[in-house]
C-alpha cells in the first residue's frame, strides 16, 4: 500500500486497526511516523481526546494527524476515533431479540416481570450502597455547587433522567439549561466560563453527549459525569465520575441506582452552602 494514498477500507477492528498501523508505519513520512509512534503507546486515549490533544501530543499539526487517520483507510479522525469508542460498548442485543428471548425462557405474566425488575432494581440499589465513591460525589457536588450555570447533557437511556434533574434543579432555583437536542438545536454556545457540565450517558455512549463533554472539556468548564464504569469515555474526561452499577433483567437495564444517585446528587447541589453562603456558619 502507497502510504500516500488512503487505504481502501478501513479497519473495523481493534486488532485490524493494529494490523494496519504495523504495516505502514515503516512507509510514513517522519511527521506521520511521529502520529504512529503516538497512537500506538496511546491506544487508550483515540475514544477520549481530541484530535488537537492527539496531535499536540504527537508533536505534528491537526492536518498531519487527519492525513495520517486519512492513510489507515479513515475518511478522517472522527470515523477512527468512533471504532475505539464503539470498543468501550458491550454488545447488546437489539430489542425484538431481547424480547424473543424472554418469551423463549418463560418470562411469565405481566405481574412475574414486575417482580424480576422489581428484584433487578433492589440488585442495583444494594450495589451502589456497596460501591458509591463518596469522595467522588463530594468532588460533583462542589464543582456543580459553584457553577453560576449547570448544563445537563443525557441522551437515549440516559434522557429521562437528565429531564428530571432539570426539572428539580428548576424547583430549588438552581440555573439549569437541559442540551436536550430539540429541533436539532445546539446549545453548546451557551457554555460559560463560570459554568459547569453535568453529563450522563452509558454504554453504548450517545455521540451527543461524548461532543457536549469534549466541548466543555476544550472550554476548560469543570465536569461531573455520571456513567456505568471507569473505562467509560466520559470517565476520561470528567473532573468528577459516579459509577452507577445497574442490574439487568432479560438484557433490559434499569435507572433505578441512577435515579438514586441522580436525585441525591441534585438535593446536595441545592442545598450546597456554596449556593447559599449566608448559611454558613
């Protein structure tokens, strides 16, 4: 392959991806050679960073960085970036198969698959009982607290919830703009300075919600995410993240320890001294 030119198809797997950089990486330029050298040692960093954090780190110029995404078969650094993002994602089944197979194990009446959510529920709520990391919501709390404006940011499963939180942050009066993506209208130019994101999204993670927090990131706002593990990308971007273990039923996840955390989250914002300072002692 002429590493002048684009490679004919792109890599659609990890070990593709490695594959294909073995083998033109001896035929790059320096520059682009420098761009190799990067993402190899950096693997983990292509589903969380920018393409300027990339190539600033590589040492080269964004255009170099897209010529050499553009080399390994990618129409550029965005479609590179989404085969390590959809990486993160377990596979889920989709919802006619998740459906078929409840059928195919006797799923039971409508009052059985109560009780199993039921169940599913109370599995999720012990475990983030077990697992919250107290000092991570302390640092959410303190960095939301302060914000002269909180932007919430949850898209598909993770949708109602950012719906409620803006809701009761409207309640206790805390400034709040809900990114709800409504008439494919982008709010991330009302992002400023003294503000701060809170964004949730789990695996599979919503590309609208990834770019909210990379915009955020780039502004240098302070960032609490609530999310399903550490190796979630928004993990990697956050100032602060809340790991929420969910339970599933039949493939079907439940909110129920993320609407815990969630509302436990927006009481302490709004009772934050940092929000009331005349309160303080």
């Amino acid at each position: 392959m002429d590493a002048g030119l684009p490679a004919p198809d792109p890599p659609t797997t990890i070990a593709e991806f490695r594959a294909r950089l073995a083998t033109v990486n001896d035929r790059l330029p320096r520059r682009l050679q420098a761009c190799a050298a990067h993402v190899a040692a950096n693997m983990d960093r292509i589903a969380v960073s920018t393409v300027a954090e990339l190539s600033a780190r590589a040492g080269v110029a964004p255009s170099a960085f897209m010529r050499f995404c553009q080399i390994l078969g990618f129409s550029g650094f965005s479609e590179m970036q989404r085969l390590f993002r959809d990486s993160y994602a377990p596979p889920w089944p989709d919802y006619a198969t998740r459906l078929q197979n409840l059928k195919g194990a006797g799923a039971g009446s409508p009052a059985a698959l109560v009780a199993e959510f039921v169940e599913a529920g109370h599995l999720s709520l012990e475990s983030l009982a077990k697992s919250l990391d107290e000092a991570a919501l302390a640092a959410a709390v303190d960095v939301l607290a302060r914000a002269d404006t909180i932007h919430v940011i949850g898209a598909r499963r993770a949708f109602p919830v950012a719906a409620y939180l803006a809701y009761v942050f409207e309640k206790m009066a805390v400034p709040c703009i809900l990114h709800d993506g409504v008439g494919r209208l982008d709010l991330r130019g009302a992002l400023r300075p003294d503000d701060a994101l809170l964004a949730i999204s789990f695996a599979p993670y919503a590309p609208e919600t990834l770019s909210l927090v990379e915009a955020a990131k780039d502004s240098g706002l302070p960032i609490a995410a609530i999310t399903d593990h550490a190796a979630s990308p928004l993990a990697r971007l956050a100032t602060a993240t809340l790991s929420v273990p969910e339970v599933d039923f039949g493939a079907f996840r439940s909110l129920s320890a993320t609407w815990a955390l969630s509302l436990a989250l927006a009481v302490a914002i709004g009772s934050s001294e940092d929000r009331h300072p005349d309160a303080k002692a």
